[in-house]
C-alpha cells in the first residue's frame, strides 16, 4: 500500500495586529486547514471532540480512522500535514542566528557542515534546513523537549534535483523553500508527499 502526506501551507503577515490578534488568527488558519484536509483527504468531518493529547502534549485524532496530522506556524506563514502515516511538521523563516543556538542544537559534523566553505547567507539556510529536519522529527515521536536535537544528527546532500537527506533516527525526510521560509516534513517511512500552498479565499 503506497502512502501518502499532503501538506498544506498559507502565507499571513502579521500586520498590523496584535500579538494576541494573531496568535488566534493563525490558529483559526490551522483550524480551517484542517477541517479542509479532513474533508478532502479523508471524506470526513473534523471534530475537536475526537482530538486528544499524548504524554507530551502532542494533538493526535482518537477517532477509528488512521488519520495523523501535525501543524506549525511561524511569522507570516502556517503549514499542516495530514497522512496515514505519524508525522511531524515545521517551518521557520531564514533569519540571523547565534552561534550559541547553534553549538546547542547541533552535533560537531552538524557544526562544520553550517560553518565550512560558506558565507554568513549560506550559513543561515544551512541551519534553518537542519533546524526544521530536526524540528520535525521531534514533533513526528511526539517527544517535544524530552528529546535533544542533537540526538538527531542530519547530513544533507543535494544532487542536482534531487535531494538527499540521512539522519541518524528512523524516519522520512522532505523539505521544501519557500518564500525566505524552509519547511520540513518528516514521516515514519516513505510517502508520496504533496505540496498545496492555500489562499486566503481557499479557507
């Protein structure tokens, strides 16, 4: 049986709203994602009553069906991935970093990998992509702050169109760049993953 994720993702600039005005704007986003991906993947209503959290806090569907989802938001941008599989999603916008964040979260390899042969720019993208990675895989075990990025050590190789992402736990990595935005996706093993970037008037 070939499974699949879809990923559904809408850009919304702040504004001029408050910081409380937008943390709700973003979650009626999330809420209206998926109530659209419920219906249009699974053919069913999504209803909050069979939403429950596990251990460490991560929202899972109680229901019969097999049905996963996971959301993350960001400045400007809300993504949701929906599958049959138990999945994790993030997003971040490239911005500057510390180099204290960095040794932090990042293993030795991880670190050269960031800092060799590239320029502050290059070093940026090199660490949002590794950060979304490991954000993502954290979300798909549902460990949260229990689990060390570190613990989860990527290598990335990119190959013309193709892209190559090794990590040291089991799972399935995507990932997309959008917008100034990585987004990363990660599965429990191999799915056809689609990308569906939503409008305003889409929702």
């Amino acid at each position: 049986m070939k499974h699949q994720t879809v990923v559904y993702y809408t850009f919304c600039p702040r504004g001029e709203m408050t910081a409380g005005d937008y943390k709700k704007y973003q979650r009626e986003i999330a809420d209206k994602m998926l109530a659209l991906g419920f219906k249009t993947k699974f053919g069913i209503k999504f209803d909050l009553a069979y939403v429950k959290k596990g251990t460490h806090g991560k929202p899972f569907w109680a229901g019969e069906e097999k049905i996963y989802y996971n959301i993350s938001n960001t400045s400007g941008l809300v993504v949701c991935a929906m599958s049959d599989l138990e999945t994790g999603v993030d997003a971040e916008r490239v911005h500057l970093i510390k180099e204290t964040v960095m040794r932090r979260c990042c293993t030795e390899a991880e670190t050269a990998y960031i800092m060799g042969n590239s320029g502050e720019e290059q070093a940026r993208e090199r660490f949002f992509r590794l950060w979304t990675l490991k954000e993502s895989f954290i979300k798909m075990i549902g460990q949260g702050m229990y689990f060390s990025m570190r613990e989860a050590e990527f290598s990335i190789q990119d190959t013309g169109k193709m892209q190559g992402i090794f990590c040291s736990q089991p799972g399935y990595f995507v990932q997309k760049r959008q917008n100034g935005y990585w987004i990363a996706l990660c599965t429990q093993k191999e799915t056809e993953v689609l990308w569906r970037e939503l409008k305003r008037e889409d929702l």
